[in-house]
C-alpha cells in the first residue's frame, strides 16, 4: 500500500509539467491523501493521537474531491 501511495504522489507531481492548474491539484489533492493515511495510521498503531474522525475527514473528503477534479480536467 505503501507503494501505491508513494507511485500516487509521483505521478501527481509529474502533472506538474502540464502546467500549475492541473498539476497543483493533482499535486495537492495527493498530498491530502497521504496526509489522512498517515493520521489514520497514527491512530490505528499508536495512542499519540487518539481519536481523529475529524482531522482524517478534513483532509480525505478535499483530497478526493481534487483527485476527481484533475481526473474530469484531464478526461474533459
């Protein structure tokens, strides 16, 4: 899964190329993603952050919606 994410933020920075609109969304919608992953994380395997439902949604609802947005931008 690890490598998924990492191919994931790879790929979204490459659309950078295609210029700042594309490639800041993609670029910041996969930063949110391993943002909320790494919370969830921190949540399943340690006690340092407790409960963060809000934190992980505040971060992976944005990060999908700018995954799907670069996705329309680039289909459309």
């Amino acid at each position: 899964y690890a490598t998924v994410l990492c191919i994931l933020a790879t790929s979204a920075s490459w659309t950078l190329l295609d210029g700042w609109s594309r490639g800041g969304i993609a670029l910041a919608g996969s930063v949110l993603f391993l943002v909320s992953d790494a919370i969830l994380g921190l949540r399943e395997f340690t006690d340092w952050i407790g409960r963060a439902r809000i934190p992980v949604m505040a971060t992976y609802i944005p990060a999908q919606l700018l995954i799907a947005l670069t996705v329309l931008e680039t289909i459309g």
